[in-house]
C-alpha cells in the first residue's frame, strides 16, 4: 500500500513509519519545512509541506496513496494567548488541508488520532483543555469530508503513551531520572488513574485499523472513533510501585506535595470501543522491563 | 449595557447595531482593516482588529464590555482549495480570539450566530458544505471556554434572511430585477421548503437574547443553540406566488430549467428550539410589501 503519515519526527509516528516499511507498505511522511527529519527512516519518502494547499494536492494527486495516517499535532496541557493561532493552524487547518488533497486524488482512507482529553468527566465531549477542543473541532471539520466526497474517516483516540526512545518529560522519563539522582520529587496525591500504552501496543492497533480500513469499503468507519486502552489502569501511586517492581529499585516521593493540576483527569475516558481485532500484546511490566533494558543497553 | 458586535459591515449586524443604539446600549464594533464601515451607524465605537490578540485582548480589557454578538462570518455555498484559510481564519480562528479576550475580561455573555446549514437532512450535525463544519467546529472550541472559562455563550441559528438594504443576490432582489427586466428566468423545479425571515424579526431574537443572558447567571444558556424560525414555511413556487401576489406582479420563471445544487436543502432544518420570550412580529407578506415601498421611496 501507498501510505501517508503525518507527524513522523514524532514519537509514535516514528515507529509507526518503521513498522509501515518492515510491512512493505510504501511510506510518504509529511514533514514541515523547519522539521529536523533525521530520525526518519530513511526507506520513508519525505515531502515538505510549507503551507502551499496546491502543492500538497499535487503531491496527492502524484503519489495517489491508499490512505493517510495523520499523527500530526501540537499537543498542549495549557495554552496561552500566543498559542492559539498556531493550534488551530497544526490541528484543524493542517489536517483539513489533507483531506482537501486525499478527497481530490480519491484517497480511500484517513486514520486520524484523538485525545482522552476530549472527554472530561467520561463525557461525551468535554475538552479537558483548547488543545483536546481544536482535536474535537477536527473530527467536526472531517465530516464535510466523509458525508460529502468518499473518503473514510476513522479516529483513534491517544492517552498517555511511552516506549523506547522516548525523550518526552513524561513519568517514566521523570522516575528514571529521580532513581538516578538520588533526590525526591514532590508530586500530586496520586490517586488519580493512569491509562498508559506501550508503544508496540499502539503500532499494533494503527496497523491493525490500516487493514480494516482496507479491506472492502462495505462497512465503512464513516467518522468513527476508537479508543487505545491498556488492559492495566491504577492510580498513579499503585503505577509507581509497579515501577518499582520492575526496576527493583525504591522511588522517593513526596506525595501530595503538589496539588493536581486544574481539570485533572481523576479517571480517563473509558466508554471508547477498542480497535477491531486488536488486543494488547504487551503487558505493562514487560513493557517497562523493555523500555528499561534497551536504555542500559544504550 | 456595554456590548461588543462583530459583523457589522454585513447585513444583519449592521441592522442590530442601530437597534442597540437606539435602545441605548454602548455599542463597539470589531472591524478588520480592510473593511469598509461607511455604513456602520456613526453612534457605534470601532475597534480595528489587525489579527494582534494581545491587542484584542488589551480592547476587552479596557471596554470590560457585559457581552458579545458575534456576526462576522465568512459565507460560503461551495469551497474552493483556496477558501481553507480563510474559511478557518474567519469562522474559527477569529472567534476563538474573541472567546479567549471576553473571558480574560470577565465578560458575562457570548452570543454566536450559527446556520441551519449544520443540519443537513435535519440530523444533529450533518454540514451541508464546509462553511457549515466551521461554524459547527466553532461551537466546539467554544465548548473549552464555557466549560472552564465562566463565560456563557449560546448560538443563535439562522437560515434565509432578508430586508430593507439588503444587496445580496438572493432570491426577492432577483425576483425584483426580474420583474423590472422582463426577461425570463431559469430554475431549479422548486420544491425546495423555504424558511426566510425578515431582518426586523431577526433583529428582534437578537435583542431578545441580550436581555435574557443579561438576567442574572442563574440558568445558563452553557452552549444551547436556538433557532430563528419563519412562521411561514413553504416551497419556493410557492413563495413565488406570495411575492407576485404582493408585488401586483407575475414572475416569468421557467420552473425545472435548472438542476437542484448538491446537498440542495430540500426540508430546513425544523427541530430548533425558539428562543424564549420571542415570536415572529411582522408576517411574511407584509415583511415583503414594507422592502418593496422602501425600495421604491428610494
């Protein structure tokens, strides 16, 4: 298949990129002009995207992909004033943009990635933050696309992700860098719960959803989201004993030292249906073994 | 009250900012550069928006005004590939702005101005055209500010409009010209159920709005859409044989000598709520007999 991925020099879409052409599948990532592409795979074509609505749907028509994954995103906790234009711009306009090209080269499919974050209280929609509102504004602005030119739309909704090669401030990031230093770290109560998926377990469901969408457009997505769980959800305090286990080691944390955050999500979203055919290969230990392992090999 | 308008250079806004002058109202009216505002009530304050929203933001800061009626709108039946940015940029982007400053200004009230166009097939959401999905995706964004932002906000939905003044091509102005060329005009075979309303009823449910938002918090509007309804429902065959029939006047059109557009609207969108405390004022014939004298004392 000719696949377009967007958002490859980041995190998930890389992998996502390597595990595309070790399954033979043609890859075209879209990367902006300022994009440092050096983590790419090099079997992945790159086309520089500097606004320029026409050239990209040259590019669609030239190319003429089977579909897209789009995993572009400016992703922010808190935004401010100055942030706006540029959210809107990376989340609704960019993406929007894509589905004008893929419709006019008669594009078949387009995988779009979500947030938890769009569903505050486990509601429906409610926007912990502008950030999950301009991904709910997306979906909205996609269904021009699927109700009106052909295409099929599917969205997979992210929570928080982690893996090998991961250079995000995130918690594992965060509690190898306290193990190591000897120090303590002030934090939130802790009891809010965590839903965290390995990195292979979330290549595996984008992979799986490319070949669902795939196989004959009988029953189509048409705007559809899913939900990347992991079998294992506990508070954040229980997480960091299970991280404890696998790195025998001893974390010194102050709990409660910090208050959550505003509009913390005390419970993620859990009302989302799973990918079809997919199911979690890898379970949280041996995932976090993993991640551990190929650091100390390193 | 102090009252920040948008859209005033256009038809509607432009009737409403008179009507809040004359109810003595302290009206401030955001223009962008380019805009012409020779017709916009001298009474009125302007604000010249340059895209700076530190600045935008500075304006609310310093008017601390009680709401916004936000007008200004960027209408489009069919899109190009050229259309996106603007499309965004006036249906989404600006708005968020707008949201962003009234909030840190504390401002109490939002009203947003919608279209039946989002109710393709008169589903819940369904875009008729892209216009629509950024109106639509509008109210998304919106949904972060008045989930989290104190501010309320509510749109008012309107369909067909028309008036004294208004020198838009839609269907009484061709009608008119036709009657006045003699010629004969083709169209659609007109089954299509027409909803239009007169701007003095329009400008009535506007007004209706303010006073209800400005009560006090108790009830919240939090993202409510109400619609502006016509008493008045019919083909438009049949609103032909009104308009002849008020004009003293016989209309040569050639019924069916066009095709329906895509997505054509054939039954507006008819499950809106009406917003409370309004009703239509002046009925359809004498809504057309008052453009028609006005026309003629011109």
């Amino acid at each position: 298949m000719k696949i377009v991925i967007t958002g490859a020099t980041g995190f998930v879409a890389n992998a996502l990129v390597n595990r595309l052409i070790q399954e033979n599948h043609e890859v075209y990532a879209i990367v902006r002009e300022e994009s440092n592409t050096s983590s790419i795979s090099k079997d992945a074509k790159l086309y520089v995207d500097n606004g320029d609505s026409h050239a990209l749907n040259n590019f669609f028509a030239n190319v003429n992909p089977d579909g897209v994954v789009h995993l572009a995103s400016l992703v922010l906790v808190e935004h401010t004033t100055d942030d706006i234009f540029p959210l809107i711009n990376s989340n609704i306009l960019f993406g929007t943009r894509l589905l004008e090209a893929a419709s006019k080269s008669n594009t078949k499919w387009f995988i779009n990635t979500g947030t938890f974050w769009q569903h505050y209280n486990n509601e429906d929609y409610n926007p912990v933050n502008l950030y999950a509102a301009s991904k709910e504004a997306f979906e909205v602005m996609a269904k021009y696309y699927y109700e009106t030119q052909g295409i099929d739309f599917v969205t997979l909704k992210l929570n928080d992700t982690f893996g090998e090669g991961d250079t995000r401030r995130k918690i594992f990031n965060l509690w190898r860098d306290l193990e190591k230093s000897g120090k303590s770290l002030g934090m939130s109560p802790g009891e809010q719960i965590i839903d965290i998926s390995y990195i292979e377990n979330i290549i595996d469901a984008y992979s799986q959803l490319i070949e669902n969408m795939n196989v004959d457009n009988k029953h189509k997505y048409n705007g559809k989201s899913f939900s990347l769980n992991a079998d294992e959800r506990m508070s954040l305090k229980a997480l960091s004993k299970v991280y404890e286990k696998v790195t025998n080691s001893t974390l010194d944390i102050v709990w409660g030292e910090r208050p959550y955050r505003d509009r913390e999500v005390m419970v993620p979203w859990d009302k989302g249906e799973v990918v079809p055919g997919w199911k979690q290969k890898i379970p949280l230990e041996n995932a976090i073994a993993r991640v551990i392992n190929s650091e100390e090999e390193n």
